[in-house]
C-alpha cells in the first residue's frame, strides 16, 4: 500500500515548558513542530508543561504544519502521564524518546489500541543510542505492520556522540557509517528518516552545509532547533529546478505513443528506465504537495 506523501523538510522542537515559543509555533513555516515534553523540559515544570500543551491543543486547530509530541520514556516518573496527555491532544504523531528495541514501539502502540485512540495517531521513534542503532533494522520493520502505527525514524546525533563519546564535528565523518545504517534500515521498512540538528543556530552557512549533505545521503528531512535554520532546511530539502525539468522531461517522454510498453528509452542522449520513470513521478508529487502546502 503506498504511502501518502508529506513533506517533513524542516521539523523544529518546541519546548512545551516555554509559552514564548509555543505562542509562535503557529504561524512558523516548518513542516512540522514537535512539541517537546523530554529534554528541553526540566523535571520540575513536566507537570506545567503538559498542562499548558493541552491548553495550546485546545485552543490552535490543526493547521498546514504536523504536530508531533515527544513524551518521556514510558520507563520513567513521567512518561505514563505524557502519553496520556499526548492521546488527549490527538497530535499528528507521538515521538518517542531513546527507541532501543520493538516492545519501546508496539508497548506505545498497544496503550493506544486500548484507550481506542484515533489509527490517525502515529508513532515516531528516536534512533538515539548504541543499542538502538544496533536493532534499527528489527524496529523499521515495524513500518510493515500497520497495527504498529510507526512512520518515522529520528535521528539523535547529540545523544549518540553522549553515550559513544564519538565528536560530533563539520562533516560529521565518524558519524556518517551510523546515519546511513539508521537510513538503510528506515527505507527498508518504508519509514522516513529526519536527520539530527545542528547545534550552532547562528552559523547558518554550515547548517545549510550540513542539509545539503543530509538530503543527498536520502535523508527527509532535518530537525531544528531554531526558527532560523526554517528555511534554509525548506530550501535545501526541495528539489532544485534542474531535477524538476529533468523529471518532467522523462515522464513527458514515456508519455509518447512510440515509447508506450517500452522498459528503457534513449533521452538527450542517456539511457532511461521505467526505474527512473517512477522516481521522476514521485520527485514530481513531492514538488506537488510542497507546493500546496
């Protein structure tokens, strides 16, 4: 079954303990929000926090934007009260924090089945330690299963340079083996992948770098931690002018009644396939829904 296209270019975290920012979210152009309950939220004001996203929930319909909540981990003191206040929103999609095997995904999924929470709820997990990257393939296999609601992998680079005590630098070379494996694996079960944020939000220049790096290693997208770092991810995450045409031209070409049935055809002088057919007609959806959006 072929899955509905949305674009998840520029994904920024919010924390929820902070009203400044959540009283802007709204009007933002990121892709997607992630209303944070985890890490940019300190123990003391989880309570608060969870309070005032039910209010934010309450009073801001859904707009063009997806809405994600990252709750606690199940295992501590709040994620049983995060995940329960994050079914009550009834956001895009529920974020889980430190994802290291199957249960941490179909445990979620099961407490939503139960509560009969909307299927329109989604998962999302975080790749964000050793072990979790070890079982990434087992964990997107749950992209399979539609009783596991997952949808999307995230990628935790700050966590993962923590626990490994790997530095995280320009050019990210001594991560680069682990965030194509943690890619392979969310492509295989037809997850999207977002990639890890950029710490320094006041160096634009190298944070439009690094997306340009992200989107050609297959990445979905990136996350954020600054409405600055909005466009330039949108900019660097869409299709440049030159793959639109180039993509119309193919399916311009297979079009014609002389190249109909045909496997592979000769264009400007290359070799083109059906395979190139399909990622021109998808390239060309995506440019679509962007657009509308």
């Amino acid at each position: 079954m072929s899955k509905l296209f949305r674009p998840r270019r520029s994904v920024l975290y919010v924390p929820a303990s902070n009203p400044k920012a959540l009283a802007k979210a709204a009007s933002l152009n990121a892709d997607v929000i992630i209303f944070d309950l985890e890490d940019a939220v300190a123990p003391e004001a989880k309570e608060d926090a969870r309070e005032a996203l039910r209010d934010y929930f309450a009073a801001n319909p859904p707009d063009k934007a997806e809405r994600i909540i990252r709750i606690n981990h199940l295992a501590s003191d709040w994620g049983s009260e995060d995940l329960l206040a994050a079914r009550a929103c009834k956001p895009n999609a529920i974020l889980l924090p430190k994802v290291e095997n199957l249960q941490d995904v179909t445990g979620v999924a099961e407490v939503l089945e139960e509560t009969d929470a909307s299927e329109n709820v989604r998962l999302w997990a975080m790749i964000e330690t050793a072990r979790g990257i070890i079982n990434a393939d087992e964990i997107a296999e749950l992209g399979l299963r539609s009783t596991a609601r997952l949808d999307c992998f995230v990628v935790g680079t700050n966590d993962i340079a923590k626990e490994t005590g790997t530095v995280l630098e320009k050019g990210r070379q001594y991560f680069t083996p682990w965030l194509m494996q943690i890619l392979l694996c969310a492509k295989a079960g037809r997850l999207d992948v977002i990639d890890g944020v950029y710490n320094d939000f006041k160096d634009l220049s190298g944070f439009t770098d690094e997306c340009v790096e992200s989107f050609k290693m297959g990445f979905d997208g990136k996350t954020l931690i600054h409405p600055s770092q909005i466009e330039p991810a949108n900019k660097a995450f869409t299709p440049d002018d030159k793959s639109v045409a180039d993509a119309r031209s193919i399916v311009q070409a297979f079009a014609l009644a002389e190249n109909v049935g045909k496997g592979a055809i000769s264009l400007n002088g290359r070799m083109v396939e059906r395979m190139h057919l399909e990622t021109a007609q998808k390239l060309l959806a995506r440019i679509g829904t962007i657009v509308q959006n």
